[in-house]
C-alpha cells in the first residue's frame, strides 16, 4: 500500500482537506446526555453494608493451594477430581465459549490491519447498443477479464478499532476466568460430594451398631421374659425396635447409592465410584487453613475477576459506540488488469490502478446511534451492579463459612461432652435393667439420647469438613489470574 507521503501535492491536499472536514463534523456528533450512571465497588475491602468486621479478612498474606483438596490426604478423592477435571462436559462447554471468545479477539483485532484481497472475473455478455458503449462494442457479444489486487485500511484516528478489540479482549478474558471458576466449582463439588459419601457411610456405621445393639437387647428381654421378669409389653417393644433400624440402614443405602451416582456424573463416567473403597470421615485430614485472611483473596476468586473483565469490556463497548458517531476513514487502493477478450488480459495496456481517501459520516440516521449509545451506557451499568453483586456475595460467602468454621469447633467440644454423658447413662440404665433395678422403657430413653449424639457427632464431623471445602471454594481456589489472552485488568475504569 502507496504511503500518503509519497502521494503527489494535489492528492495530499484532497486528503488533508478530507481529515480536517472529518474532523469538523465529528465535532458536532451529539452524544450529550447519555453515560453510565453506576459505581464499582472494591473488591479489595467489604463495603461497610455487608457486616463483617474488617479482622475477619484482613491480616498476614495467605494464599489456597490450586490443588487445595490433595491437604485432605485421600488418593481417591485426588483421582476423582483429576478424572473429573479432564471429562465434565459442563466444563468441557465453558472451554468451548473461550476458545469462541478468543476467535473473536482475532476477527476484532484483523479489523485494525490492512486488508487485501485478489479477484479473478471471467465473462460472457452482450453489450447494450443502446446505453454508453458505442460500435463495434455495443450490441457485441465478447468476453471480458479482470484480474485484480484490492487493499483497504481503515486509519483508527477515533479509537473505532481499538475499542472494538478491548472489547473483545475482556469477552474473552472473562470467558476464561468463567472457564477457571467452573472448574474451581466443579472440584468443590466432587470434593463435598465425597464427603457427603463419606457422612452416609459413617452413619450406616452407626445405623448398622444400633441394628446389632436393639438385637442384643431383644435377646436379653426374650430372657427375662422367659424367666418371668418382665411382661410382653417390653418384648413386643423391644421387637418394634428391628425393623425401624433395619429401614434406617435401607434409608441409608439408597442416600448412598444417589451419592454415588452424583459423582459418577461430575467425574464423567458412569461407574466413576464403582471400584472405590467407601470413605470414611475419620480417614480425612482436616485442611490447615490460616486464622486470619489477606485482603486481596476476593479479588483472586475468578468469578469476580470474570464480573470485572465484563465491566471492562462494556465500558470498551460504549466507547465503539461513541465512535460510532464520528467518521471513518479508509485508504483504499487497488492494481490489475483488465481486458476485453481473455487474450488481451495479460497484454501491455491492460494495467489499471487506483488509490486515495475514503470517508464516510453518518449525518441524519434517525437516532440510531443514541440508540445505541444509551443501550451500551445501560449494558454497562448492568455489567458494574452484576460486579457490586458479586464482591457482596462473596464477602458474604467468605464471613459465613469463617463463622461456620467457629461455630462447628464449638459445637463438637460441646457435643463430645453430651455424648460422653448419654453413652454413660445408656450404661447404667441397661446395668439396672440387667439387675431388675429398673424398666426397660428407661433404657429406650437412654438408647434415644445415644443414638442422636452418634448422628449429631457424623453430621458435624462430615460439615466441618464441608465448610472447609466450601471457604477453600469462597477464597478463589487457588486461582491466578490468566496472562496468556491480554492484559490484567486496568486499575481504574473510566465510565463515559
């Protein structure tokens, strides 16, 4: 492509006086009136409104490992988030938008370059008598070729492409942080999955020592039944007490086989659990996490950054359609040939060139570009208060499970202690049954109090290491930002 400098004087002077009319219309483009009227909030620090108080995320630099589940100590579980990595389809979908988002950025980014393009036309026609041509030409039926070289680049003085491609860039720098925050989810999933698996088979544990413990206790009161000791009221209630722990433990199996088939369907595969040893609560370290929390966690969680780079490519969206407003201008050009008859197509005389300016300005288009300008400004507005949601929510999020993870401590000290006195009072009352001291309805009383502290230590057992797995997921999941589509985000974002 000819550079304008090497242009001759006259065609310079049609140039220049091209870019400064351009350049004065622009000036009366009317976008007066419309602009993004919403704020960001910090992702840094929890606005004052959410309620937590600043200690419980604030403190010495801490991170979570990206394998954070492997601190549980379980190989099984490694393999299954592993297997589950490579093969979720859902994941597998959100890989596909970023690699459609990254497509994107090359169509916007090819629109800021030269273009050029080849063209070969060969034809049969008859020519008009009556219209330009004139004899022997007109009302002749000859053949013509053109074979020709075109080339166009649209000189960005506005920004058109360059804010076009920024808005493509973070589409797609959000469409992979979406892809990192569906796998960080999907492992959080398969990691609370096998724990629940682990909470139903430990109370299986429980529901099959209770089975065995009311069958013992039949046996002893079909004992002093027969000795006369006791009436058949204790003997049809110490009966009633089998088949409810037996359906307990069929309850229990069917939770489990669920369980298992919601894993096989995260991993991928259908018999995902089929070969695995049942986990157990007790085989599951607790992951070490730090008392206190750096401010910046939130801000590596890549849903956020996801909210964030949308925020950033509305706000490219509405500058493209500022631009919209003003000229575009193009350096157009073309070289070939060109012939009447193909025989004559590549003889001397057949050459034809062309080059200069081309503007083009939208002077009465009814409202369209307002329009347009108004909906991008309410896209972006949209896109800030879906960002503000989302640094609430996982402010929220993080504040809830640091809470849970208080709490839960608190109630297993307590419920130790409760089950201690419920297993000793089970003890005694069956000592005094044993020794007629006694009637069997205390021992049910007793019995009852056992089994709801067995169920109650499983079920906190099983969430302290949920809630684990759910603050690990709060605090990002060990995600880093990507470097491999664009840039990190810009620090400050200027709304229009």
């Amino acid at each position: 492509m000819t550079h304008p400098a090497a242009f001759p004087s006259h065609r310079r002077a049609v140039l220049a006086v091209a870019m400064a009319v351009s350049t004065f219309l622009a000036g009366c483009a009317d976008m007066g009136g419309i602009a993004s009227h919403a704020a960001l909030r910090d992702a840094g620090m929890p606005a004052p409104t959410v309620g937590t108080a600043a200690p419980s995320v604030a403190g010495v630099q801490s991170a979570v490992d990206a394998q954070w589940w492997r601190a549980f100590g379980d190989p099984q579980l490694d393999r299954l988030i592993d297997h589950a990595v490579a093969g979720n389809p859902n994941l597998q979908v959100a890989r596909a938008r970023l690699s459609r988002a990254q497509a994107h950025t090359g169509i916007a980014e090819a629109a800021g370059r030269p273009q050029l393009s080849g063209a070969l036309d060969a034809t049969r026609q008859q020519f008009s008598g009556n219209y330009i041509y004139p004899a022997p030409l007109g009302g002749s039926i000859r053949n013509t070729a053109t074979l020709q070289l075109s080339g166009s680049w649209e000189l960005d003085f506005f920004g058109k492409n360059r804010s076009s491609l920024d808005a493509a860039l973070g589409v797609a720098n959000a469409a992979a942080a979406d892809a990192d925050a569906a796998g960080v989810l999907l492992a959080s999933n398969v990691a609370r999955g096998y724990i629940q698996w682990a909470r139903l088979d430990d109370q299986r544990v429980v529901a099959g020592r209770t089975l065995a413990q009311r069958e013992e206790t039949l046996r002893l009161v079909r004992d002093r039944v027969a000795a006369g000791l006791d009436t058949r009221l204790e003997l049809r209630q110490s009966e009633g007490g089998l088949p409810e722990a037996r359906q307990q433990v069929e309850a229990l199996d069917e939770q489990i086989a669920i369980t298992r088939h919601a894993l096989d369907a995260l991993v991928g595969r259908a018999d995902a659990t089929a070969a695995l040893t049942p986990p157990t609560l007790s085989t599951l370290r607790a992951m070490a996490m730090q008392p206190t929390l750096p401010v910046d966690l939130l801000g590596r969680r890549a849903d956020i950054a996801a909210a964030r780079w949308r925020v950033e490519a509305a706000t490219s969206d509405v500058q493209h359609a500022r631009t919209e407003f003003y000229p575009n201008i193009n350096l157009v050009g073309f070289a070939g040939l060109a012939s009447i008859g193909f025989g004559n197509l590549i003889k001397s005389g057949s050459q034809q060139w062309g080059v200069g300016p081309a503007v083009r300005l939208p002077i009465f288009e009814g409202g369209r570009l307002r329009a347009n300008l108004r909906g991008k400004a309410a896209d972006l507005d949209a896109a800030i208060e879906s960002y503000n949601a989302a640094v609430g929510d996982a402010v929220r999020d993080v504040a809830d499970q640091l809470t849970s993870t208080e709490s839960i401590a608190r109630q297993q000290t307590e419920q130790r202690a409760a089950q201690a006195a419920a297993e000793g009072a089970y003890d005694i009352a069956v000592q005094r049954y044993r020794a007629g001291l006694g009637n069997y309805l205390q021992v049910l009383t007793a019995e009852t109090a056992v089994l709801v502290q067995r169920r109650q230590a499983v079920d906190l057992a099983a969430r302290a290491l949920d809630v684990q797995v759910a603050l690990a997921r709060a605090l990002g999941g060990g995600w880093q930002p990507h470097t491999a589509v664009a840039t990190a985000p810009r620090a400050s974002t200027t709304h229009p």
